[in-house]
C-alpha cells in the first residue's frame, strides 16, 4: 500500500480508538500501522479519528471505518472483523475477510485506476483480468458472491464505469 498511496495519504488509528473493537490482533495492527488511504481522488473516505472509539454502525457489531457516499464501511465484529458494506442503514453487503485484504484490494483499485488511463479496450481488458486475479489469490471469499462488493466494481470496471 506504501507504494501506491505514499507515507503521507496513509492515515492509522491509534491503540485507543481500537482498544475494545472486537477484531483479530493482526487487523488492529494493520489499522494501526500500516492504516488506509485518504485523500485520494475518489468517493470512498476513511474515518481515522485517533481518539476516539471507533462507532457503531446501527446494526449491532458493525464499526464504522469510512463511507462510500451514503454506504457505511463496516468491520463486522461478529464475523471475525470482514469489512462490509452498510447500505441504507439495513443491507449489508460483503467487500472482503479482513481488513489487511481490504487494504490489499484498495492498493489493487488504485493501480488500476491510473494505469488504465490512455490504454485501448484491449489492454485495459488485460489490465482488468490480471487485476482480478492478483485480487482472487490474496481473498476468495471476496468473489463467492456474485453480488459482493468487488465482483460488482470488476463488472464496472470491465463495462467502462470505473
């Protein structure tokens, strides 16, 4: 993630915005030292407020990380910290198992996104696919639901949406 978005559009919580958010030890280490992007030319924005706790969504266990216009992401607390999608307050819709995958599938998009400026159909076609793959060997579980979040975006992006 270093790479693509630099040091300085990275932002990480703090020990006490996570200390009793009910995830596994290695994804508070991540939000804590590696964090996710922010300020980034894009609708998707991450709260990084580093004193205070991580809120809860208004369905029970869900903690809100950032937002995607009116969508509430969410770390499910009850399903071992996977990162969700909140939509109108009631649906929840999968995005990824952890949050490190999540933060390895951000880094993915971003790639994506300014390489395939300029491309023919052809090679954004190749650029998707290889994007695809690379996204289906770090989470799987990511893509078993036809609609989970990242089977949609990759149906966008291959549409000419993204």
């Amino acid at each position: 993630m270093l790479e693509v978005f630099g040091k300085e559009n990275l932002k990480c919580w703090t020990d006490n915005s996570l200390t009793d958010v009910k995830i596994p030890s290695p994804s508070k280490h991540f939000l804590e030292f590696n964090g996710l992007p922010v300020g980034v030319d894009w609708t998707m924005t991450f709260d990084v407020s580093v004193d205070q706790p991580l809120p809860y969504a208004n369905k029970n266990g869900l903690r809100v990380i950032g937002h995607y216009g009116d969508v509430e992401i969410c770390l499910d607390e009850n399903r071992d910290g996977c990162v969700v999608a909140l939509e109108d307050g009631r649906g929840v819709r999968f995005i990824n198992s952890t949050v490190e995958c999540f933060g390895s599938f951000l880094a993915l998009y971003q790639r994506y996104r300014k390489l395939v400026r300029g491309m023919d159909d052809d090679e954004a076609m190749e650029l998707i696919a290889r994007t695809e793959n690379e996204m289906r060997v770090i989470d799987k579980q990511a893509f078993s639901g036809k609609e989970y979040w990242w089977p949609v975006i990759i149906e966008q992006m291959r549409d000419g949406m993204l």
